[in-house]
C-alpha cells in the first residue's frame, strides 16, 4: 500500500510543477506585450511632435527674411532721396537783372510800381535767400542816394529753375508834390541806372528800362526811400 501512494504523490507534483511554470511563462509574455505597446504609444507621440515643429521653423525663418528686404529697401530709398546736392544761391554770376520803370504814375489811391526782374542764366536752379536792395543814385549828383530792400515784405526761400525768372514789385512816389505843375513829375532823384544786390552778393548796376523794355527809362523817386516787394514768378 504505501508503495502506491508515493508515485501517485510525485506525479501530482510534477503537474502542479508543469502547470505553475506555464503559468510564469504566460505572465512573462504578457509584461512583454506590454512593454512593446508602452514603446509604440512613445513613438507615435514623438514622430506627431516633430512634424509640427517643422512647420513653424519653416514660417518662422521666412518671416525676418522677409523683415530683412523691408528694411533694405526702405534704405535705398532714404538714400536716393538724400542724394541730391545743396541749391546754389542766385548771384550776379548766375543771373542777369532788369528793371523796369512804372507803367503808369503814382496817385493818392497807389504808388508807382517799377518791375524788378531775375533771371536764372545758369544751366542750374538757384535760390534766393534773404533781403535783395536796390539803391538809386541821382544822375546829377544832386540829392542823395535812395535805396529799398524787401527785409519786410518777403525775403522767404524762393527757387528759380534754369532758365527762368521771378519778378518784384518796387513800389515808389514819382510825384513832386512841392513843385510846380510843369516839374510835378520830376523828382530829386534822376535814376537812369540802379544798382541791385541780391542776398550776400557784390550787387551790379543795371540801367533803367522803360516799362515795354526798351532802353531810355527813368527811376524818378520823390522821397527818401521805396519799398521792394517779394518775388514771385510771373
């Protein structure tokens, strides 16, 4: 009897043995599966991150390329704007001066208006800057120098292109009136001549013209002084 019932006890073990080793064999592979799906799951997030970080690194690298030609261009434009030189003054080397007497008389209501004409003689614009005066001296020698300037009715900037001219009025008195009727119209001062400086410059002297610019005309000034307007073109 007892010799039966030891192999009947070892061949239980061995099955309980062969059955709790497929049991272990079975959690191993499991934690396996595992680990393999834990890796996948890891990869698909790292491969989805970096896609899109692609992305903006491409727009982000366009966008201060983009800046860049903004600002370059912004700069060749400043400088060609700035590239011009400075506009020479008018002077008597670049212009040439006429004047004009007045048309018609002086009357209560005005005064005569003489015409002060410049003339751009360069191939060049030039500026006007500042106070002109003219200054008129009696033929004879008989009453002292009159003279006018338009430091108070527009010496402002005023460019004259090549070529071009700009005109002022010279307002005046040409009637005596404490003469006799026959010497109403003749002054103290006998101008056939004046002398005209432009702002900072020598001055020239240029003979009177007759208001249709023929030659012959008379700056007769009744007064100490006259009055140069602004220039303007005309």
């Amino acid at each position: 009897m007892r010799t039966t019932t030891r192999p009947a006890l070892l061949a239980v073990g061995a099955v309980a043995t062969l059955a709790l080793s497929l049991t272990a064999c079975n959690d191993g592979s499991g934690t396996q599966d595992s680990a393999v799906g834990t890796s996948a799951a890891s990869a698909a997030p790292s491969g989805a991150t970096s896609a899109p970080a692609s992305a903006p690194a491409a727009h982000s690298a366009s966008a201060p390329s983009g800046g860049r030609t903004s600002t370059s261009g912004g700069g060749s434009s400043s400088s060609g704007t700035g590239g011009g030189g400075v506009t020479a003054a008018c002077t008597t080397k670049n212009t040439s001066v006429t004047f004009l007497q007045s048309s018609g008389h002086a009357s209560d209501a005005q005064p005569a208006a003489a015409t002060l004409k410049i003339t751009n003689s360069s191939g060049a614009p030039c500026t006007i800057v500042g106070p002109t005066t003219v200054v008129a001296d009696d033929d004879q020698g008989k009453a002292s120098p009159v003279s006018g300037d338009n430091s108070k009715d527009g010496s402002d900037a005023v460019d004259v292109p090549a070529g071009a001219a700009v005109v002022a009025d010279v307002l005046y008195n040409d009637v005596n009136s404490k003469g006799t009727t026959s010497a109403r119209y003749t002054c103290p001062v006998q101008a056939s001549h004046v002398k005209v400086a432009l702002p900072k410059d020598v001055g020239t002297t240029v003979n009177v013209m007759k208001a249709n610019g023929s030659p012959g005309g008379v700056f007769s000034v009744c007064g100490t002084d006259f009055k140069v307007g602004a220039f303007a073109a005309r």
